[in-house]
C-alpha cells in the first residue's frame, strides 16, 4: 500500500500537478525487499551528495525496515503505474 493505507483502501490516484516537483519518501515496513518503479518519469535519488549529481532512475530498491527518497518532476502527463516490482 501507499500513504499507509492498503491497496484495496485506495480509490483515487495519487496526483501530481503537471512539472510539479515533489520529494517522495518510500518508507518499508515489511521484511523484505521492494523494487519500486515508477512507469512514464525518470526520478532523481536523494544520496546527500552535491546538487547535479543524482543517480537518474525509473526503480529504487527500497531495504527491509528502510527508506529511500527521490525527487520527481511530473513533466509527462497522463495516468502512470507506480508499483512494487515483485
């Protein structure tokens, strides 16, 4: 699930205004884990490393009892899947 509901919970999409930048923090609560990808964008990974220099990805591996964040600008419009890879 997303935003701590379950996947069966969820209604509405998640919505991103058109070149709206946003950090996403994926938070994993499980015991393994999870390949998140994110169809139609290319995201820029939080390291803490110098401005400019972000691993570009589509997936980030989110560690058991971990979390990851990424920056996204929502330049592609349209309705995108954003799920777990397993």
């Amino acid at each position: 699930g997303f935003d701590g509901r379950k996947f069966s919970e969820l209604v509405e999409p998640i919505r991103f205004e058109r070149d709206e930048r946003v950090r996403v923090t994926l938070v994993n609560d499980s015991m393994m884990a999870h390949p998140i990808h994110l169809h139609g964008h290319f995201f820029e990974l939080v390291t803490g490393g110098p401005a400019g220099h972000q691993p570009l990805k589509h997936t980030v591996n989110v560690p058991p009892g971990g979390k990851v964040s990424f920056d996204l600008t929502a330049d592609n419009p349209g309705d995108w899947a954003f799920h777990c890879h397993l």
